[in-house]
C-alpha cells in the first residue's frame, strides 16, 4: 500500500496549497477549468500510453489507482493553481511557481519509477517536462477564455421551476429507453462475469448522477431534469437509463477492440450528444442560464475516457479471460 499512500499524500499536500492560494476565478470556473484539464491530460495520456506504449502503468490494482488518484485529483488541480497563479501581476510569482511546479512532476515521475507504478519504455524527463509545459499553456488559455467570457450575470439561481404536472412524453422516454436497454444487455451474448457486468453497469448510473449532481443542483443549475427543478423518482429512473449506455460501452469495446481508442471515445461521445439532444426534445432536460448542449461534450469526452481507463485496469485482471471463454 506504500505506493497509493504516498500518492494520497501528495494529493493532500496539493490541495492544502490550493486552499491557501489567492484566487483570480470563480469556484465554477475553477470546477469548468478542472474538468476540462482532466480531458486534456486523459487524452494525451491515452495517446502516449494505450495507443502508442512509450510508457507503461502497472497493473497491480494498488499501482493502479495509485496513478489514477495522480491522473484524476492532482494533475488536474496543479493546473488549476498555476492558473489561479498566471492570472497573477507578479511575474516572479508566475516564473518562480512554474519551475517549481516543472521540478515537482519531473522529480513525480522518478518517484513513480521507484515505486514500480511507472515503466518508462519509449520517455524520459526531457518528455515529461515538454507534456507538462503544454499542460500548462493549455490550461493557461482556457482560463483566458473564461476571463473573456465573463458576463457578470447573477440571475435568480435559487427558484424552483416547474415545467410540467402530467405523466407524459419525457417519462415513456425514460422508462422505454430503461426497458429497451436492459433488454437488450439481456439479450446480448455474456462477455464477462457478473460482477464486471454489474460494476460497467454502475459506471453508467454513477456517472449520470455525479454530474447531474454537479450540474443541475442549487445553487447554480445549468439544467433542470423532468417535470420540475426538485428531486423526483424519475430522476431516478433516468439515472439508471444510463447503466445500459456504459455496459454497451464496454461491451463493444471488448468485442471489437478497435485500434484507435480515442476514435471509438469520439464516436461514442457524439452518440451521447444525440442521446442528450433527444431527451430534451422529450422534456428530460431543460437548460437554464445559456447552457448548450454542446457543453456537454467535453464532460461526455471525460466519462468516457475515465471508462476506458477503467476497462484496461479490469482487462488485465478478469475481462480478458472472460471475453475468451464467452467467445
């Protein structure tokens, strides 16, 4: 546990000093700016370690969320400091930080190849600081664009509304798509074994209640769900509409195992985009505040890339076995 324990710590420590710093954005634009260096880092990630191989993660379970705890917390929330940072007017503050925060992931990575979590094939620390500089410049120029797109609008955040009373179109959607996905899952020739059923089952409904939890919740909401902006059972319901989207997810992944994993992302983030374009059509969704639906790309490029990530730590240890003896 030595490896994950020390990660933990480092994560800690990160957070300490990002409750200590001053900061130059909001808690939403802080929370956008994290998700989205998220997406970046998980997507480079994904180039360089699933799709190219210059570098491998162990597989022990430990190992491995020891270096999801890294990938998922505290890269991201470096990121966010040095924004915080460069939005700053001194310019030894911004240089000092930066070369500190350069230091901190390059000696991060000797650290990660001592504890065995981190084999370097094809990398080196020259590689690692040029990652972690365009990790900077990209998460630099998405706090540029949040400053620039500041509207200084507050907006009655805490009213309720309501949209329907009557049993309708919005809940034979959720309720046909749960009874039609689940179904189908049903029907579907098994790939793996129960308990990896049900835990690709559950990333779906996790997922679609972590950010519907993020999102539409007082005491801003971008988005409202059903026929009101309070908790309702179909609120429920739709959450487990999403268990079926992640086990298809996984299911086809393994079936067909394509070769490029960030064109299969891509792909199955548009059906997501069309999936969410429907449902408001329905009346599942009601944005508020000029949310799009556009915005929700990005987080979908998130869950699925987090999904992957999941899937390769599992297929080391069940699912390849598993789809062998299914075929």
């Amino acid at each position: 546990m030595m490896s994950l324990a020390i990660c933990v710590f480092l994560t800690w420590v990160v957070m300490i000093v990002f409750s200590l710093i001053p900061k130059k954005l909001t808690e939403l634009e802080m929370v956008f700016l994290f998700f989205v260096n998220t997406i970046f880092q998980l997507s480079i990630f994904t180039i360089i370690h699933i799709d190219i191989r210059w570098f491998t993660i162990s597989r022990e379970p430990e190992k491995s969320f020891a270096d999801l705890t890294l990938r998922l917390l505290l890269i991201p929330l470096v990121f966010v400091i040095s924004s915080n940072i460069l939005l700053s007017s001194s310019k030894l503050l911004k240089w000092g930080s930066h070369i500190m925060i350069m230091l901190f992931f390059a000696g991060l990575q000797i650290l990660l190849q001592k504890l065995g979590v981190l084999k370097l094939l094809h990398w080196n620390l020259f590689y690692t600081i040029l990652m972690f500089l365009s990790y900077t410049v990209f998460s630099r120029f998405m706090a540029w664009f949040i400053m620039k797109g500041r509207t200084g609008r507050c907006g009655e955040y805490m009213k309720e509304q309501v949209y329907d009373h009557h049993f309708n179109l919005n809940e034979w959607f959720i309720i046909g798509g749960l009874i039609i996905g689940i179904s189908i899952m049903l029907f579907l020739p098994k790939r793996f074994p129960r308990n990896t059923s049900i835990l690709f089952f559950t990333c779906g409904v996790y997922s679609g209640f972590f950010f519907d939890h993020s999102l539409s919740v007082q005491p801003v909401s971008f988005y409202d769900v059903n026929d009101s902006s309070s908790y309702q059972f179909m609120d429920f319901l739709s959450y487990l509409s999403y268990g079926p989207i992640s086990y298809f997810f996984f299911y086809f992944y393994d079936r067909l195992r394509p070769s490029s994993s960030l064109f299969y992302i891509l792909i199955w983030s548009l059906i997501s985009i069309v999936l969410e374009g429907c449902a408001v059509k329905a009346g599942v969704f009601h944005y508020r505040f000029g949310y799009k639906l556009y915005y929700s790309f990005p987080i979908y490029l998130l869950v699925k890339s987090c999904w992957l990530y999941l899937y390769y730590r599992v297929h080391g240890n069940v699912t390849k076995k598993a789809g062998s003896a299914y075929s």
